[in-house]
C-alpha cells in the first residue's frame, strides 16, 4: 500500500491490513507491529473463562438430553424454586452443575433427576456426550471428566414441584 493510499486508508477510518503490514516489512518499510509481527493473534493475550460460564453451558446442554427432568438436589431445587418467586430474581441455568477450570482442561460434576422409565445409563451417556461436545466447542476446554450423580427419579404419579426449567411449576 502506498503511503498516499495508507493516509486516504487513516483518514476514511479504515487500517492497513496484516497483508500490507507484511509487505511493508518484506521491503524493508517501517513495521507498526515491531517484533510481535511474526506471532499469530493467539499469542498475544490470554483468555480466561470462569467456573460460573462453564457451568451454565454445561447445565444447558444437559438439560437438552430426553429423560432429564431437572438439575440438582431436591434442597437445591427447593431453594432455586423460591429464589426464581422473588421478583428480580433469575433462572439459574447452572443448578446441579459444578466445574473446576483450569487453563486448558476443565472437570464437571452435575447431579440430575431422571424421569422414571428411561434407561439410567443410556440418560447419563446422552448428557456426558453432549455436555463434553458443547463445552469444547464454545470454550475449547478439554473436558476431562464429568461425573455424573442422579439423586432422584421423577414418578409419573409424583406432584411436580419443578419442571426442570427453574421455574415453580404451575398450579
């Protein structure tokens, strides 16, 4: 890029591309990056995600699977079911789910609630599954391990005090 099209370029708003950086540093021209220009976009920062984020997309995706009813212990529900009453309050997607993060792997522990009828095992393979799938794919965290504990079966004839979604069910 010339130097007359570089200043057109600054004044419209718009910048040199990585393309034209390069070249100018091939030919000898000044380099605005100086000796980070070898190094790719990866390189030059750090990402961290917190426990809280991992648990919600683990907690979603779990709750996504056919024969989960709910996330969490009966106390846990309890308690998300009156804190969802107060106004303000928020659903929380995260119920049942505990992560650990480090910088590049994660470990999970969730605890559900199966419906009664379906296969414990088959249920469990299908929410190991498909949290490790979401969990890598939105956070590029090595899932290691999720645990998974089922505290309860939801009985066809039982009295549903949550529906699964954090919200009390309706009466």
């Amino acid at each position: 890029m010339s130097e007359t099209a570089q200043r057109k370029a600054t004044e419209s708003g718009s910048s040199a591309t990585a393309s034209d950086l390069n070249t100018r540093k091939n030919l000898g021209g000044s380099d605005e990056q100086g000796a980070y220009a070898d190094r790719g976009p990866a390189d030059r920062g750090r990402t961290t995600i917190d426990d809280g984020v991992v648990e919600k997309i683990a907690g979603l995706a779990a709750r996504d699977v056919v024969g989960v009813h709910a996330m969490g212990s009966g106390l846990a529900r309890t308690f998300g079911a009156v804190r969802d009453r107060v106004p303000g309050g928020t659903k929380s997607v995260a119920r049942g789910v505990k992560a650990e993060v480090g910088e590049v792997q994660t470990a999970l522990d969730l605890e559900i609630v199966v419906e009664y009828g379906v296969s414990i095992t088959d249920v469990t393979r299908s929410v190991r599954e498909n949290v490790i799938a979401a969990t890598e794919r939105m956070t590029g965290l090595e899932v290691v391990e999720v645990n998974i504990s089922v505290s309860d079966v939801k009985l066809p004839d039982e009295e549903d005090d949550d529906d699964g979604s954090g919200r009390p069910a309706l009466q």
